[in-house]
C-alpha cells in the first residue's frame, strides 16, 4: 500500500475530509496521511480509538511517536489525556488501549537506530519563552536528522518554512494559512527537501507541532 508516497511532493491534508479506514482490530480506526508498506509499514496516520478498544502487545521494531489529540490514551505505563506527546523508540514494546476512547497522531518506523530517548510530555506544559517574529517555539526533541518542535503563532504572524531536510507540520489549534489552502485544526503539510512556503497564522493565532530535517532519507520496512 502507499499513500503519498512520492516524498518529492508537497503535501497537504484537510484530516476531516479523509474517511476513517478499520484496523485489524475491532474499534480502532485510521486516516492515512502517508504510508508505504500493509500492516507493517513506514506511516504518518490519524488513529481513532473507540471506547474500550486495545491493540494486542507489540514491539515498536522501526519506533514509534504520537500525539494525543482526543481523549485519553491508555497502557501499562500510565495514561496520557489530550496534549501528550510520547516517543517510544526501536525495541519498546506496550499494549495500548483506551477506556474513554481517544483520537492520536502516529508516526510509525521513522527512528534512527541510536535515537533510544524514550519519553512523554505534556505539550500545555512546555515553556515556550519571548516570541520572534510572532512565534514563539521550543524544542522538544533533538537528534542528528530531527528536530520537532512545539510552536504557539500569534494572530496573523507570517514565517517562511522551509528545511534542507523537509519539514512536517501538524496543526493542534488553530488555523495556517499556506499557498496550499487553509490548514485549521489536526490538518498536515508535509514539505519535502528544499521546499519552502509561507505560512500566515488565522484569526485564532495556531498551536502547532513541527518535524524537522527528517526526510533526507525515508526508511522503508523489509
């Protein structure tokens, strides 16, 4: 399977607009944003929980990140309620579920091998000091090959985006205006190497998540 495959592209997706497609499993359900592979597959997708649902344990081979964006994730190290962003590298392994039901970003098989940080944090938390230009940002996680970032824009403040490396863009709240069309609340842009656009935050100001320098080199699972 493959969904947005060609890395080369721009890429913007209206979430809301995507149909909900079943996992394997009873009550869980996703929007793919990009995909390569079937079950076991480098994927950016929107994953809906339905009260009560769980996954069987697994083992994250390629690592795995997520935001919680609804509800209340769940497994056996602990719950994490909406604005959760959690890391869990190559090797780890859980059972998820969710009791309340929950809507999560997930990023699947995008680790580098030495990237072994695991953790979770609550992006409300994060203190995000003086803003430049009308954006205020701080870095949540870094390595060589990635940064991701959580960002709070002012009303109507205008950035250029751009990175050697590509960038990701998820909105949490709030609305982007972009060349590609209005980007309001859980909607994604993916720009690939080189590529740049220019942003305007909307009448509300936006609450966004940013990956950075990440797709220089795109791992697909054997």
């Amino acid at each position: 399977m493959e969904v947005n495959a060609d890395f080369s592209k721009v890429v913007a997706v209206s979430t809301a607009e995507l149909d909900w497609v079943p996992s394997p499993m009873k009550g869980v359900d996703r929007r793919m944003l990009d995909r390569i592979g079937d079950e076991v597959a480098r994927a950016t997708s929107i994953v809906r929980y339905a009260p009560g649902s769980e996954f069987p344990e697994h083992t994250h081979s390629g690592g795995e990140e997520f935001i919680v964006l609804e509800g209340v994730f769940q497994d056996e190290h602990g719950d994490y309620p909406a604005g959760t962003y959690i890391r869990n590298p190559i090797g780890t392994h859980h059972v998820p579920r969710s009791e309340p039901g929950c809507t999560i970003f997930v990023k699947l098989w995008q680790f580098a091998p030495d990237d072994t940080k695991q953790f979770s944090v609550d992006l409300g938390a994060l203190d995000f000091g003086d803003p430049k230009d009308g954006v205020a940002s701080t870095v949540i996680h870094s390595v060589p090959g990635e940064t991701v970032a959580a960002e709070l824009w002012d009303v109507g403040a205008v950035q250029s985006v751009s990175d050697p490396d590509g960038v990701e863009i998820l909105v949490l709240d709030g609305s982007l205006q972009s060349p590609e069309g209005e980007l309001r609340k859980h909607d994604w842009l993916r720009l690939p190497r080189g590529a740049s656009t220019q942003l305007t935050a909307g009448p509300d100001g936006a609450f966004v998540w940013r990956k950075s320098g990440h797709l220089g080199s795109i791992t697909i699972p054997r």
